[in-house]
C-alpha cells in the first residue's frame, strides 16, 4: 500500500525523534543523587578550593549535592584512575590540572591515556605562574636575569614544589626557551620551597601566584614577569616572560573531566551549568580573589587545549630529563 507523501513524512519525523527521547530524559533526570567531583590534591590547597567552588556552584544550580573527594598520591594519577575507572554515568567527575597533561610524559607506565580516557567537560580558570627571585639577586627583568644567568652558568639555583610540577617545568622550558644552566632544586611542596627561596639559598623559583602575591606585595620576593601570554589583574605592573623571551607562555589550566563514553547530553548539561555560573559576577569576583581568571570553553576546545598542552609539556619533560618524585 502506497502512504500519502504527508502521512509517511510524518511517520519517518516520527521515527527519527523516537531515539532521542530516551537520551533528552536522561539528561532532564540527572542528576537524581549526589555527584562526587574528585581531586588529587589534599584539602586545603588551591586545587581543593577551587573544586569546592565548582562543587558548590554545581549544586545550586542542579539541585543535587556535588561532593569533594581528595584522593591525593603518585601526583595526582591515583585521582584521575579512579574516574577512568568509574561507571560513564555522570555521577563521578575528576577536577583537570596542569598535572593531568604533564603526568602523560613523566610517567613510563600509567594505566590510562588521559586524552583517550577523560571526556572533557568544560574549561573553568587559567592562572600564572610568577617568576620570583630573592632580592639578593641583582637582576630587575627577564632579559638582565637571563644575562646574569648566563653569566654565572649552573651557580643560580631553581626551587619547585616537586619534580614534574607545574613550577619545575614552567622553569624547565624557561631554561629551554633561554638556553640558561640553573640547578633544580625539588622540595616536598611549594611552603618549604618558598622558605629557601626567602633566606636566599636558592634564587629563583617559577610559582603559583596566589601563594607567591603577598610576598610580592610585602617585598620578601621580588617578581620579574607572570608566565601567561597577557599580564595578570593582580600585577597589573608585571610583564609577561613572553615579552622578553617570544612565545614563552605557561597557564595554570583547571577544568572538569568525566569518563569516556559518558552521555553526551549529560556532559552538554554541566558544560551549560558551568558557563552560566561563569558569567556570575560574585562568582567572577571569588574567582579574581584566588588569582584565577574565568576560562569559557566548549567541551571541544578544552580538550583541544589539553593535547596541545600535553604535547608542549612532553618536549619539556623530554629536554629536562625530569623523572618523577
């Protein structure tokens, strides 16, 4: 039997919203129990708070309970497994860190590929690094301390928080980029690390900024640039590492991954949650206070921005020979 042209367009449109709908439902129920979001640093710590602020915003806005759980060790890999591992279900979620792109050279046998394995969700914030040296040290910019570094080859000593840490490789790609010899000076966190760095027993460290400001402000550190392509808010004052060495540039890149082969609806609906929270101004305003500038990405474009990252990352690695603590 022959169906009139109307009646059997009707039927096919009818048909192709049929599988569809099983997918807009799931995504209108989620979530429908806590969400754990794990982190794979302690309590306390910047990566920690920020996730508490993600955990936060997230419940308020979906109206379920988004829970923090630190699995801290082996440099945050114990973390990121434990999402790899998780049922693709939305309801474990893992806070992306600079160690995430860094970790997929540094390590020889990891039992997960990070770019093949964590679904990016959305990009939350990026922040500097901040080169800072002792005062002792005679160099007021990049390009005198690049020249004093020269010439006094392998007698500057380089602090870092640990080897493969953000810091450790933002100045490992300085040396690079540079062609400068610095001594790395790896220290069990970035506190004892600032320690030495105030009493002049080493001379240069490349750290995060919210735990470096105060200092900056108080005079015990002396900053010389802020390693992002564009000036930070809270050194308006600082130039870029970029201006006085091409194309250096080093963010601090926080985001929100989940498990391969998670519903893409469910991963549309906290990208949306995420970018609405964004737009905030008190969110905005909280985010500024911690050094953390707002990063709006499609799910698409951060983890275009994470191969990129951890392509940079293993030419850095490779050129410093730096192993794992």
């Amino acid at each position: 039997m022959k169906l009139p042209r109307r009646k059997f367009l009707h039927l096919a449109a009818s048909a192709a919203v049929l599988p569809v709908l099983p997918r807009v439902a799931r995504a209108q129920a989620y979530p429908t129990r806590p969400v754990r979001i794990i982190v794979g640093y302690a309590a306390g710590g910047g990566a920690d708070i920020l996730a508490r602020l993600i955990a936060q915003w997230l419940s308020e806005r979906l109206g379920q309970q988004f829970v923090i759980e630190n699995r801290p060790g082996a440099g945050s890999n114990i973390a990121t497994e434990a999402v790899v591992r998780a049922p693709a279900d939305g309801y474990t979620l893992l806070l992306v860190a600079p160690a995430n792109t860094i970790n997929a050279t540094l390590f020889d046998n990891l039992n997960f590929n990070f770019i093949r394995d964590i679904a990016p969700v959305a990009g939350i914030s990026r922040s500097p690094n901040v080169m800072v040296v002792n005062p002792s040290v005679p160099a007021k910019t990049v390009r005198e301390f690049i020249a004093y570094a020269k010439a006094n080859p392998g007698k500057l000593n380089m602090a870092s928080g640990g080897n493969g840490s953000s810091p450790h490789l933002s100045g490992e790609l300085f040396k690079m980029m540079a062609g400068v010899d610095m001594l790395h000076v790896p220290y069990r966190g970035g506190a004892p690390a600032l320690a030495d760095l105030f009493s002049g027993q080493v001379q240069v460290m490349f750290d995060n900024l919210n735990s470096s400001i105060e200092h900056i402000r108080t005079g015990r550190l002396r900053a010389l640039a802020v390693t992002t392509a564009i000036r930070a808010e809270t050194l308006p004052d600082t130039p870029t590492v970029g201006d006085s060495l091409p194309g250096y540039e080093v963010s601090v890149v926080n985001g929100l991954g989940a498990p391969k082969n998670t519903p893409p609806e469910i991963i549309d609906l906290l990208h949306k949650a995420i970018n609405a929270s964004l737009t905030d101004p008190k969110n905005r305003e909280r985010l500024a206070q911690l050094g953390l500038a707002p990063m709006s990405m499609l799910p698409t474009e951060f983890g275009k921005l994470i191969a990129d990252e951890t392509e940079k990352w293993a030419k850095v690695v490779k050129f410093s020979g730096a192993k794992p603590d």
